[in-house]
C-alpha cells in the first residue's frame, strides 16, 4: 500500500495515560484538527449512569461508576459508538485511562476488524505537574472525575502500554509546549505536513 492509500484509510486513535495529563483537552484538540469524531469515557460514562456530564462523582477509587463492572459497560459502549462512526465513514477518536492491557485490546480489535489505521498515544506528564492541574481543576466545570487524592491508586493499576507494534504506538510528554506535542502525536498520525500547517498558522 502506498503512503497515500495509508492515509485514505480511516484511523482509530487511542489517547490513554493517568489522569492528569491532558487526555481530554488533546484528544478534543487531535479531533477538531482533523474533523475526526470523538468519543470520549467520561461522557460515555455518565451517559450510562443518567448524569449530566458535568456532574462529579467523587467516589473512591474502583466504586461506584468507577468499578470494574461500570468501567466494563463504558468501555463496550465507546468501542459500539466507534463502531458505527467507523461504519458510516469516519475516523474516530477514543478518550480514557485505557488502564487494562484487555481495554486497549478490545479497541485495537476493532480497529483491525473495520481495517482502520490504529495508534495508541500515549500521554504522560511529570506527577509535579499532574498534581498541579488536578488541584486546580477541582473548581472546574469539566466532565473528568480525576484528583489527586486517588491518582496514586489510579498509577498502581496501570498496565504498561507495551504490547502494540513500534508504529503504533507513541508517547507524547504534554508538560512539553503545546506545538511539540501535536506535532510529535500528528507525525505519528501520518498528518505531519497538517501538524506543520496549523502549528504556522497558530504563530500568525
């Protein structure tokens, strides 16, 4: 296949990482840039749960709509919305922790049964860093649950993201200016001469 067939092909792109490190904000950013779909946990979630999305929900870690068995629901429910989008001719992309090996796999899964360009991006940030945004989003209006009482226990449970193929996998430190880290994570997504395109435009 040629590198233009490649970039014809619908692309299914992953954003995982620890609360805290920006998931939300450049999964929207990588979204709009592309005019992809976003399918995003945290919305998906409360859905579910008949909350409104900006609601929090501040439980402890694993309860709640935050157990293994809601998490189970949220995560089949994004994979059946992808799904579709993906069926009608869009790309999408997925926003969550992604903590568990078996959530990346389902979604890697699909993206190899819809013959979609799949890339995990993996975003990580200094816990200096993470603990300053959590505190200071814990009087936002936001969708995310995430603070710094729990992210301790949310980092223990992290599986390692080390099972996809090298070209299918990035990681993208977001502590680094905004601009390097869309590029590195448009590079990776094929997109580098849009990545260079909206990066001179922002400078204008």
């Amino acid at each position: 296949m040629t590198d233009g067939g490649k970039q014809n092909r619908l692309k299914l792109v992953l954003i995982c990482g620890l609360m805290g490190t920006g998931k939300t904000t450049f999964a929207k950013k990588v979204a709009e840039r592309n005019g992809w779909a976003l399918v995003s946990s945290d919305v998906v979630r409360k859905e579910l749960a008949g909350i409104p999305a900006t609601q929090h929900e501040y439980v402890e870690w694993g309860e709640g709509i935050y157990s293994s068995e809601f998490s189970g629901k949220t995560y089949k429910r994004m994979n059946e919305l992808a799904e579709q989008l993906l069926s009608e001719g869009r790309s999408v992309v997925m926003d969550a922790c992604y903590g568990k090996r078996s959530q990346r796999a389902d979604t890697h899964a699909l993206a190899r049964g819809m013959n979609a360009e799949f890339t995990c991006i993996e975003l990580v940030c200094p816990e200096n860093e993470i603990k300053s945004r959590l505190t200071a989003r814990s009087d936002e209006r936001t969708t995310s649950d995430g603070r710094w009482a729990i992210f301790a226990d949310q980092r223990a449970r992290f599986e390692d993201v080390d099972e996809f193929a090298e070209d299918e996998h990035v990681v993208v430190d977001t502590s680094k200016q905004e601009n390097e880290s869309m590029r590195q994570a448009m590079h990776a997504l094929g997109m580098r001469e849009r990545a260079i395109s909206s990066e001179n435009s922002e400078s204008q």
